[in-house]
C-alpha cells in the first residue's frame, strides 16, 4: 500500500473519496515541517522585544476581553511584527512562527495563562493560517 510509483510519487489510496495517507510518510512530513519552524523560530526569539511581549500580555490577563478580541490583538501584535523583522521567508510563514514564539514568550512569561494562550493560538491559526498549513502538508 506504500509503495512507490514509477515517477518517485507515493501511491495515494482514497476511501469515501477522500485520499488516505500512510500515516509513516504524513508523521515524517510534519516533523520536517516542525524542524523548519523551530529553527524559524528561534532565529525570531531574540527579534522579539519584552515590550511587544508585555503588552499582548496585559490583554491576556485582561479577563473582560472576548475570545474574538484577544485574537485580534494576537494578529496586530503578529502583523506589527512582521513589518518590523526583516525576514527572508515568505510572509505567510513568518507570520505563523511568530505567533508561535509570542505564545511561548507569554507562556514563560506568565505560565498560568497557558490554556488561554494556547487556545487563542490555536484559534488564531486555524482562522488565518489553515490553507497555507494545507498547503505546506500537502507539498
């Protein structure tokens, strides 16, 4: 079921028409994804002033913010960044790993805002990011 066709693609089975991935290729490619990412990352952990951190900070601590605006405070927060750290990759991925590093700086920061960190994360990403993470797994 994984072997590989003449051309050097991997056969792809499909099920209720979908296509199913052998989970051995799909794992490895997210893990090379990851590597890419981290390294992304840590180039961008030292971009990152404390004062960027802090105030994102302060809207996370502040209870009486909705979901919807925390998160619009993450993306001015990962946009402003994005104008000001001058990278070489593409803006679409700069912009996922820099929210990934504000999350892990909140986190450190304060660690008992780590549920709602991530939460907002998770929903900041999956609302601005989900074709580009679709497209980067499928590439």
């Amino acid at each position: 079921d994984a072997e590989l066709q003449t051309d050097g693609n991997q056969s792809e089975r499909m099920q209720n028409g979908e296509p199913v991935f052998d989970p051995r290729v799909h794992d490895e490619v997210v893990r090379l994804i990851a590597a890419q990412l981290a390294e992304a990352g840590d180039k961008f952990d030292k971009e990152i002033k404390a004062r960027v951190v802090n105030d994102l900070l302060q809207h996370f601590l502040n209870e009486n913010l909705s979901r919807e605006e925390i998160t619009r405070h993450m993306s001015e927060a990962v946009e402003g960044l994005a104008r000001a750290i001058p990278s070489d990759m593409e803006q679409e991925k700069a912009m996922l790993v820099l929210a990934m590093v504000l999350t892990k700086k909140i986190a450190n920061t304060m660690p008992s805002l780590l549920h709602r960190v991530f939460n907002t994360t998770v929903n900041y990403i999956g609302q601005q990011f989900h074709n580009y993470i679709a497209r980067m797994v499928s590439a």
